[in-house]
C-alpha cells in the first residue's frame, strides 16, 4: 500500500474507502447490506470507530471515520474487514444465493495469491485513507460521499439512498447514527501551513 494513504495523526478524520475484490457486486441482498451496518455500529460502541459519514455501494463502501483515543484507525478497520469477510462467505453460503459458485470462486481465486489468507478473500487490500485536515476537503469528500448513489443513477436525491448517512444530514432516521461534521467548528483543528 502506498505510504500517501496511511493514517498518520490518528486525531484527523479520514476518507476511507473499503473496495471488494475484482470489483464484484456483493452488497446487492439486504442481508449482506444489514451485516455491514451491523459491524460498522458494532465498532462504534466496542473499538472507538467514530463514523462522520459513510455510503455502502455494492462492491465498495466509503466512510469519513475517525478512532476515538486511544484506538487507532487502522487497527479497527482490519478487524472489521476480518470479520465481514468471514461474514459475508457465510451469509453467501447460507443465502440463496444465485451467483454463489462465481462469487466464492473469486473470492477463492484472490485468496490464492495472497499468504495471509486461507480460503476466501472479499476485501481488497488497504483502504486508501486520505485526511481530511482541512475544511475544505472534509466537505468535498461528504458531498462525494452522500452524491455516490445519485453519480451511479440509483436515486435521483441524496437522502433517499437507504444505506448512507446523507438521510441523516437531512435530519431523517438513517441505518446508523453519525457524528456530524460542523465545518465552522473543524476549523479550529486546522493546521496552518
């Protein structure tokens, strides 16, 4: 993984991006989709994750996320990766699953390559985090974020995309609670250059 999209100051928030390997479409049943939202507010109440914000797309999910201290970013997101890939083979064994035999057979064939992995691999390796240290890019990567589904022609508005928090910015219910972003003041953790 490239050394430009490693968390160096763990006070920052992030933009994450977790992709699914050879870009399969996974997260098309509720129930895969559920297991994600499960496990993201699973790490929110058990490892310090602190979700900004996040869009599940169906072969990648965005976060803007950052770990409470003394938890560190990236030890959170290997362990939810770890487990929602464990996860997600057994909801695709266990599911009626249609395309069942491809999806494990490329999951299987990326484990092939990879020492670390035994069977199956789902997620990509890394999670190319870029901070977002200035008000500036913490906006661009929310607006990216919350506009994903509407750029890739599921919903014509933010808010109706079920599986990301830009409901929340609306002041709806979403899937998961959320901190909010207020740019005013996250300026004052901006460094100057």
């Amino acid at each position: 993984m490239s050394h430009q999209y490693r968390v160096r100051n763990h006070e920052d928030i992030y933009f994450v991006t977790f992709t699914i390997v050879d870009w399969v479409d996974v997260f098309t049943r509720p129930s895969y989709k559920q297991l994600i939202i499960n496990s993201l507010t699973y790490c929110q109440r058990h490892k310090g994750l602190e979700v900004y914000a996040y869009c599940l797309m169906t072969n990648h999910l965005h976060l803007l996320a950052a770990a409470e201290h003394p938890a560190k970013l990236p030890d959170i997101i290997r362990d939810f990766k770890k487990h929602t890939n464990k996860e997600i083979i057994k909801l695709i064994a266990e599911e009626n699953e249609s395309r069942r035999d491809w999806i494990l057979y490329r999951f299987r064939f990326n484990a092939k390559y990879d020492n670390r992995i035994q069977d199956y691999k789902v997620w990509r390796d890394g999670y190319h985090g870029i901070a977002c240290d200035r008000p500036d890019i913490l906006l661009q990567k929310l607006d990216y974020i919350h506009n994903n589904p509407v750029a890739a022609g599921i919903v014509s508005q933010p808010e109706h995309y079920q599986y990301s928090s830009a409901a929340n910015y609306c002041g709806e219910k979403g899937m998961m609670d959320v901190l909010f972003i207020d740019p005013g003041l996250y300026v004052t953790n901006v460094k100057p250059y």
